[in-house]
C-alpha cells in the first residue's frame, strides 16, 4: 500500500478536532477583576482532596537538585543540572491512590530558584508547582516537601516550572500503576526523549536571551522576517521557505561572524548560535521549530552509544513514551516492528496498530509491541530537523545499526492524537457545555512576542487575565492558533477531551491556522497554568492562568 497516501488521511485532521463541537451558553475570557478566584490552599481544595480514593500508603522520597556531570555517551559529558546526578532522573513508581510525599531540596548554583510540576496528574492545586500562582519559588539551600494522592494511573513525568530549567536535566518520569491492570503484557520500557543543549553548546538561558532577540531585525536580502503569515501556497511557518539554509553563522542583520556567538558581531547584529533556521515538517504544517541541538536523546544516551533494552523474542511490552523535549516534536518508530497504541497522556484509547508516531513536548504514548529476533533500533526522529535519537531492541545476535539509521516505519503509516478515540470507559458524557472560551495562540518569530489573547503571560502579576471557570461545569476550550507555528498547548490539573469522541489528554499539538476544540469537566477547584510545552514559547509569554471563582 501506498504509505505516502496512508499517512496523508490519517494526518489530514490533525488540528481539527473538536469540528462538530457542542454548542455552549456562555462565552468570553471572563478576565474581570473583580472575581474572586479559589484559593490554591482554600478549603475547596482541601474538600476535592478528600474525595480521591487513597490506599493509605506513602511513598516518601527525596529529590536533590543539583549540579551534574551528565555522561550522555560516546565521551561527550554535559554540565548540567539533575535529581541526584543522572538524567533522566530516577523513575517514581506509584500505585493508584498511593499518596506521594516528595521532599525537594534545591542544591541549584547561583541563587537560582525551582519548584518541581508533576505533569498531568490531577492534583490538588497547592502542590502543582508553579510559581507564583500555586507556590513560593523554592530558594537554594531549602527545601519543600510536595504532598498529593494520585488517584489516575498512567504515565506522567516531572519537571521544574521555572524559567526554561525544563531544558536542562531536571526532569524524571512517574508511573502511576493501575491495580487493575487491563492490558496484558510481558515487561515494561520507559522511554524518555529529549533534545539537548545544556552544557555542550550553550544553556537554556543563552539560548533564550538569543531567541528573544526576533527576527526582525533581520535583513535577508529583502525578505520580510517580522513574523506575518505566509501565503497560502507556502508551509514554510513564520520565516518563510528557507530552503534549508544553513544560517549557524549568519548574523542578525545579513552578515556573518567566524564564531557563531549570542553576543553582537562585529558587524553589528545579533549573530545565530542557537536559531534554527529552515526546520520544515508537512505534518506540523510547517516551522518545526526554533533551536538548533547538538543531540536528541533516547534515555539520556547519545545514538551513538545508545541505551539497550534486552528481552526476548515472542515477549510483549508496552513501552511508555515521554517527550520531555523543550522545542522537538518526535516520530517514533521501531524497525522491523508495529505498535499498538494503547493510551495517550495516562489515559486509554481504541486500540490503534501503526508503523509510527508523531509526539509534542509534553505528550506521553504507551504502546504494545511483541518483539521480533534480532537486534532493532527505536528511533525518535526529530520532527523536521533532520536528527534524530536511538536506543536499541536486542533479542538475539547480530550486530547494533548505524546511529543515523532510518527505518522505514518512519515513513509508514504515522498517527498523532487527533487521529485517536477515547477508550468507552474514560469518554466524556455527552453533555452541552456550560462555558466557552477562546483561547487565540498569538505572536511570531519577528518579535518573539509569544502570548495568548494577544497577551503575554504576567509573572508578577499571575491573576491579573485570569480565565474563569465555576466547580461543576463542563468547559470547552477553543485553541485557536493565529501563529504561523505549532504549539503543545498543556494544561494543569486537568484532562481535557479531544473533541466529542477523541483521547483524553493534557497536552495536544494545534497545528498553525487551525482550531482544536477540548472539553472537560471542572471537578478540581483551584488556580491551574495552561501553556504552550516548547519551554521557550512557554517563558516568552504564552500561558495563561484558569482560576476557578471562588
């Protein structure tokens, strides 16, 4: 079968979801200020906790920030910071309902604040981990114990909400087992991917003082770079098609340097060490992105010294897939291998059997795969950026593939969450929603002016937009995306369904120009971030806060 075609119906609605969406009676961004907004330690919050079902059991660790010596493999070593010396962190394991009791102790250099965000667990709102609105920046040299029942199970990970510390090494999966457990299987792999900076070429934040920069200063023999939408013929994203330039040394204003830096050059302008310049993928409908990695990471190992899962042949295992990334989409494949997908963001879905899948920062896939004989590479293909992370399948003999390998499930049949159904047991009721809001995603690489509403998120200010919701409502969410890029738009403690009948999720792509519409329900009072996953757009402004009234 033609695998161009196949993939083209099954990513033809990607960003779409939600077209037959319900209608609602009540519409707007509800920013008033004279509402007043749950307390994120309020007594509705304490009330929702005492309803999650608990076990009674208290898993207690300690979690250190700190500086580390990262070995990523093949002799290259990263400085970093980690949980307790290794990225990704040491994997938390919980049972449904088990109560968690994670003591923070910031270790981090130079008087730099963190906090840790438990991704997609629904949560009380007070130990969400987000400064300033749920918590106090934990200051270097103290510590913060996060405590909360984790009542879904799933896979979830955890990271700090802090600046763009996301895209260093601080970030470890959590699994939430399911005590009954319906899925039969044989073993587990946990897969986490990453593209990596920190400590090789740069960090987070001269990566980010590079971005805010724009482009549009930016003289490119004419080309107009301040960010304004393409024309209908081109799938280029903000910068046009570049055609794969290769801009590394070019300048901010047309010249060049000899040494790439984020300082001013000496012509002048702001030169390009970190700016990805030609990134294109037809099925994130054009930019893929914005930073230009030295490695992509398959559980922290480098392709060419790759992390190995040994197992046997016959054996069924369901590999739990994180992309804990700052700014790459992966397509994800195993050679010689389909997957089942199983579940998406912690929740189940119709089972679905493809050669690949296409993930956003912040999503998480579980699948099923029944292992052949041989030795065969799992593939995180860097969404339009021509690289890519590998780890190995070895069941028998043979020799490990070159670390450029391209199996051909890459190209085969590809599905991302838009194409998936909710599993008939977590679908949403059918209900009218009660409350719309639209949630138009704003800006663009000229200014780098990222933000939501045509706002930019207010740090100091975190309640100053608030879009409000009431205990009890279902909710729908318009995410309309004006950009010219696309954007993982996550939100807190909360799943959301695609759609009528799509996945519940927490995180989901919005592809440029399109609408996605998600529903939930507002059954966890307090004050909840809701943003875009690439850790820069994130930091540059697009967030917002969903306050519940109080």
């Amino acid at each position: 079968m033609n695998s161009i075609n196949r993939r083209s119906v099954l990513l033809a609605g990607i960003g779409a979801a939600g077209a037959g969406a319900l209608a609602a009676c009540s519409s707007g961004s509800g920013n008033s200020g004279s509402d007043a907004l749950v307390n994120p330690s309020g007594s509705a919050v304490a009330a929702a906790e005492k309803k999650r079902r608990s076990t009674g059991r208290t898993r207690n660790v300690t979690l250190t920030a700190a500086r580390a010596a990262l070995d990523l493999g093949g002799g290259i070593m990263a400085d970093s910071w980690a949980f307790s010396g290794r990225t990704p962190g040491k994997e938390l394991r919980l049972s449904v309902g088990d109560t968690l009791a994670a003591e923070l102790s910031n270790q981090l250099p130079d008087k730099t604040t963190t906090s840790i965000h438990w991704h997609g667990i629904a949560l009380r709102s007070d130990m969400d981990g987000v400064p300033p609105a749920t918590q106090a920046a934990v200051r270097p040299g103290s510590n913060f114990t996060y405590r909360f029942i984790a009542d879904a199970p799933g896979t979830y990970f955890f990271h700090p909400h802090v600046g763009v510390q996301l895209d260093r090494g601080l970030y470890a999966p959590l699994i939430v087992e399911d005590s009954k457990e319906p899925l039969a299987y044989d073993d587990e792999w946990v897969v986490v991917l990453d593209d990596w900076v920190d400590g090789v070429t740069g960090t987070p934040d001269e990566v980010f003082a590079e971005l805010k920069q724009g482009m549009g200063g930016m003289d490119m023999g004419g080309m107009d770079m301040g960010g304004s939408s393409p024309s209908p013929s081109s799938s280029s994203g903000d910068m046009g098609d570049m055609g794969g330039m290769d801009m590394s040394s070019m300048s901010m204003n047309g010249g060049t340097s000899d040494t790439a830096s984020a300082s001013p050059s000496a012509s002048g302008g702001m030169s390009m060490k970190f700016m990805l310049m030609g990134a294109e993928s037809r099925l994130l409908g054009g930019d893929a992105g914005d930073v230009n990695y030295p490695y992509h990471l398959v559980n922290g190992r480098v392709p060419a010294d790759p992390d190995i899962y040994t197992g046997k042949p016959g054996k069924r295992v369901r590999l739990r897939i994180i992309n804990a990334g700052g700014d790459t989409a992966y397509r994800v494949a195993l050679g010689g291998h389909q997957l089942t997908i199983t579940h998406t963001d912690g929740f189940p879905v119709r089972h679905q059997q493809v050669d690949a899948l296409l993930i956003g920062m912040g999503e998480r896939y579980d699948v099923l795969v029944t292992l052949a004989d041989g030795v065969f590479p799992l593939v995180a293909l860097a969404e339009g950026k021509d690289a890519s992370g590998m780890a190995l399948v070895r069941t028998g003999p043979g020799g490990a593939p070159k670390p450029t390998v391209r199996p051909k499930e890459l190209d085969g049949m590809i599905m991302a969450a838009s194409q998936l159904t909710a599993a008939d047991d977590v679908r949403l009721d059918s209900k009218k929603a009660d409350r719309v809001h639209r949630i138009e995603l704003t800006g663009s690489m000229g200014k780098y002016d990222w933000g939501i509403n045509g706002k930019r998120f207010d740090m100091n200010n975190p309640t100053a937009n608030p879009i409000l919701v009431k205990q009890g409502e279902r909710v729908r969410l318009d995410f309309v995306n004006k950009t010219t890029m696309w954007h993982p738009m996550h939100l807190h403690g909360h799943t959301y369904q695609l759609g009528t009948d799509g996945p519940r999720k927490d995180t989901t792509i919005v592809l440029p120009k399109k609408t996605v519409s998600v529903f939930f329900d507002a059954d966890n009072p307090g004050q909840w971030m809701m943003h875009c996953h690439n850790a820069y757009h994130g930091e540059s402004g697009m967030m917002a806060l969903v306050a519940y009234r109080a």
